[in-house]
C-alpha cells in the first residue's frame, strides 16, 4: 500500500531538470514529517530523485512505474 501524501505534484511531460526543480520549490513549502507524492514521465528522473533525495536528507519512502509514469513518495525530514 502506498505511503499517504500530503501534496501531489505532476510533472509528466518535464524532462530533467525540471522534475526535480519543481518537487524542490514543492517540498521547500512543506513542514519536516509530509510526504510528497511526484509524478514524473521523463525516465531520468528514477535516478535523478534517488541521488536528489541521498544528497538532501529527504526521505525516499516509496517508487514505482504506473504505465509510462514514474512515481514517488518523499518526505521532509
């Protein structure tokens, strides 16, 4: 079962970097503890949310593909 999100944020159609930029103005507006929930299409985006959220202390709780889109669930820490 998929963590609950506080906030969705789609990006399908962005490509790098885009994705990654917008969930950083996403996740900036949100209180340490909430989750994210990032839709991406653009298939870079599998490894630039990993390395992204490693280098950030953000929580990666959760990723998977849904057809063409790539999602993921992050919280603040």
């Amino acid at each position: 079962m998929a963590p609950t999100a506080d906030v969705t944020l789609d990006t399908s159609g962005l490509s790098c970097p885009m994705p990654i930029l917008k969930a950083k103005q996403t996740i900036d507006g949100l209180q340490n503890g909430q989750v994210l929930k990032l839709i991406a299409t653009d298939p870079g985006s599998v490894g630039d949310v990993t390395v992204w959220t490693n280098k950030t202390g953000l929580e990666l709780l959760e990723h998977h593909a849904e057809g063409a889109a790539f999602v993921f669930y992050i919280r603040k820490a």
